[in-house]
C-alpha cells in the first residue's frame, strides 16, 4: 500500500495505542443473502485488521449491518434470522482460532433493538479478561437508532461509546452515514483499518487514471447512479453502459419503447443523452438480447436485437443482456484493449439466467494485460468469480488488478472528487494543527 497516497491527517490503526483497550470495529460483512454467505471476500478481506488488532492486545467487538431490514414505507425493523449475523460469525470461526460471542438483546417487535443493556456488561468482562476472543453485536441495522434521524440515533452512538475504548471504521463498502459508522467516530478516539486504508489508497487510480480511462457501469436502477455516472463520464475517455441503466439510455436516445424502463427513468436519462451528443464517450454495443420473459429464459425466445437499428417507435420486450457476439467487435475490442485503466461496476446481464455478456466481457478484459482493473461491487466480484474463477484467483495476485470490496463507495467518491468528502471518512482526518 502506498501511504503515501493518504491524507496525512488520516488517523491510523498502527498509531493507536490498544493495549488492553476494547476495540470497537466497524466493518462491511454484508454478504449474507437468505441466511447464506455468497462471496466471503468482504470477510476475508477484514482479517489483517482483526490481526492487528490482536497483536497491538485490543480487545474487538465487531460491528456489521446484513441487508435492508427497515421498511422504508412503516420505518418498522424486522429483525429476521435470515438477516443475522450468525453465518458470519461461524465462518470466522471456522477460519481463525478465536472463540467469537455473538451478542444478543431484547427485540421490540417493530422497533428492533432499542437499547444496549446490562446484558452486555459481563460479556464486556469476559472480554477484557481473555474468556472470550471477540464479540459480534447483532447486525447494526437491527438496532433502532443505526439510520434514524431521532433522538434514538443520539442514545445508540452514546450507548456504542460507553462499551468502547477505541473505534476503528474498515468499512469502506459502508459510506453511508449512520451511528455505527458516523456518530460513534465522533465519540471515541477513531483510526482508519488496515482496510480501509487499502481502499482509500487505491482509490487514487480512479480518480487520478492513466488513460486511455475505460470506465464500465451496470445497473437496475437509473435515478441513484446519476450525480455519480455524470461525475464518471466527465473523467472517463470511454464509458460502457450495461443493465437497465443501458436500457434506459437507449430508450432515451432513440426513443424506443423497452419493457422495464419507466417514463420517469426515461426522462432522467435525457440528460446523460444531450451530454453526450457533444462528449461522444458512450460506447454503443452492438448487440443486444432481447427476451418474451425476465422470469424464465427460453433460448428460442431470445432474439438479436441490433442497436443500430433502433428507431423513433419501436416497441421492444425485455433486454436482459449485452449479446456476447458485441465483446468481438473490431472497435470495442479496440477500446477495450488499448485502455490504460478500466473501472468495472457492472453485470451486463440479467443473473443467473442471462450471463453470456458479462462473461465475455470480463474475458476480454483480461486479455489487456498492461491495463490496471479496478473492479467494485458485491455483484460485480461475485460473478466475476462465478464466471471467469481463473481470471478472478489471477487478479488476487496481480498488482495491476484491485478488487474494491464497495462500488456505491468508489461512485460516490468519483462523484464528490474525494473519499474525505464522506462524512463516516472525514471523521478520522486529525484536525489541523492537531
């Protein structure tokens, strides 16, 4: 890592003083889907940090949130097992030689985890005593003041600091702001993981590309990518859209009808559209499937559908991929392959049944091998190593390849021009003259 590449003000792991102190670390483990772990690299990926930790004799309680347990529409927290962070907890297990304590509390129906009470008191004993190795508190979202914007917010962060000595933030993936990310940081004595760290470091090849710069988005909604997808196309010499966020795009430029794509995303794509008619850095594909059903796929159903024949009142079905045969055409190929720098947050296709384009994609990608590939996103690493393991086990161990374990992070620092711009990061800079 080139700390060279970090603001100096940056509070870090290394200098903060643990010995007998209980940790307080924040990380992104958000890999669990139905009670199942998908990809465990954003697990994994936290291990050094936890090490650390352990070497410098910290005490860890680990803290993580596991999907989106709030309803938006109620504000009602369902605390369901699916959302638990016991999967986590039995992997660490079963990869290091620590006994982990999964702490729990009363849950209010409705409202989640209201408070951290005295149950945690002789867990916290046991703890600084060496009984137990590291604690795991319940997923942070089940906890009712982790994203409100109430009074309940207050009494978590200050319920989070009396349990603490240190707070250390490796979440990089987790830049939203919210007590466990935010608030607490501004409680306790706060330093950035060996993580996080990485990740910010690394960030400077987005930001500060060689060029040619090939940036690569995919996604299934339009209206939250936007500041940041503007931000990229002004950075970028090429841009390649994928997913419905392409879909929309096309709908927009061409005034085609596409299953899927709303008036409304529609309308907000008009401008990504009038920016390029002057910029001219969206990469058209060439080819598209086009299928009856997003549901079940029926090969006989699918149809080739050529971009450039899309006209003013043309009324498509759904466009689940980017047809491989557009990763062998003669000018993508040349684009692609004579990048200096390639930037992938993207599934091309509808998963798992449509996976055709993102793996031919993915493929040629690795056929540049002076490039440096930057890929971002849980979706994105995890079908990459579906797809292409070889490629994917490849780019662990090549300095020219880097896996970001949050896309919506590296986004949002395009987009703000910085990763201190995000308050949970900003909070571990040192004041000036500090």
């Amino acid at each position: 890592m080139e700390k060279g590449k970090l603001d100096p003000r940056l509070k870090l792991i290394q200098q903060a003083h643990m010995k007998d102190k209980v940790v307080l670390l924040r990380v992104d483990h958000n890999v669990v889907k139905k009670g199942i772990i998908k990809d465990p690299y954003r697990i994994d990926a936290t291990i050094g940090t936890l090490y650390a930790i352990a070497a410098a004799g910290g005490k860890p309680i680990l803290m993580s949130h596991v999907g989106r347990p709030r309803d938006k529409k109620t504000g009602m927290i369902s605390c369901r097992e699916e959302q638990s962070v016991l999967p986590i907890v039995r992997y660490l297990e079963q990869k290091l030689p620590v006994k982990i304590h999964p702490q729990t509390f009363p849950v209010d129906p409705g409202k989640g985890i209201v408070h951290i009470d005295d149950s945690m008191k002789p867990t916290l004993d046991a703890l600084r005593k060496g009984a137990i190795d590291v604690v795991y508190l319940p997923n942070s979202r089940w906890f009712a003041g982790e994203q409100s914007k109430g009074p309940e917010r207050d009494v978590l962060s200050d319920e989070l600091a009396a349990i603490a000595d240190l707070y250390v933030n490796d979440a990089f993936g987790s830049w939203g702001v919210a007590a466990s990310t935010y608030d607490v940081a501004t409680r306790l004595p706060s330093f950035a993981g060996n993580l996080l760290q990485k990740e910010i470091a690394n960030l400077y090849r987005v930001l500060e590309p060689q060029r040619p710069f090939v940036g690569v988005v995919a996604g299934a909604k339009y209206d939250t990518k936007i500041g940041p997808l503007k931000a990229l196309y002004r950075k970028v010499d090429h841009l390649i859209l994928g997913g419905l966020m392409y879909n929309t795009f096309l709908s927009a430029k061409y005034g085609a009808t596409i299953n899927g794509v709303s008036d409304e995303d529609r309308a907000l794509a008009m401008e990504l559209v009038e920016l390029d008619r002057t910029g001219g850095k969206i990469l058209e594909m060439p080819w598209l499937v086009e299928s009856e059903s997003a549901e079940v796929r029926s090969h006989e159903g699918d149809r080739l559908v050529e971009t450039a024949r899309l006209k003013e009142g043309v009324n498509l079905q759904y466009i689940l991929d980017v047809h491989e045969k557009t990763f062998q055409d003669p000018h993508v190929m040349e684009i692609i392959g004579s990048a200096r720098t390639i930037f992938v947050n993207a599934v091309m296709g509808l998963m798992p049944l449509f996976f055709e384009g993102s793996q031919a994609l993915y493929r040629l990608i690795s056929e540049n091998a002076s490039a440096t590939k930057l890929y971002a996103g849980g979706d994105t690493l995890q079908e990459l190593k579906n797809l292409c393991p070889g490629i994917y086990m490849a780019g662990l161990d090549d300095p020219n390849t880097y896996y970001f374990t949050g896309g919506g992070s590296v986004l949002a620092a395009i987009e703000q021009g910085s990763p201190y711009k995000m308050k949970p990061f900003a909070a571990l800079l040192r004041e000036e003259g500090a």
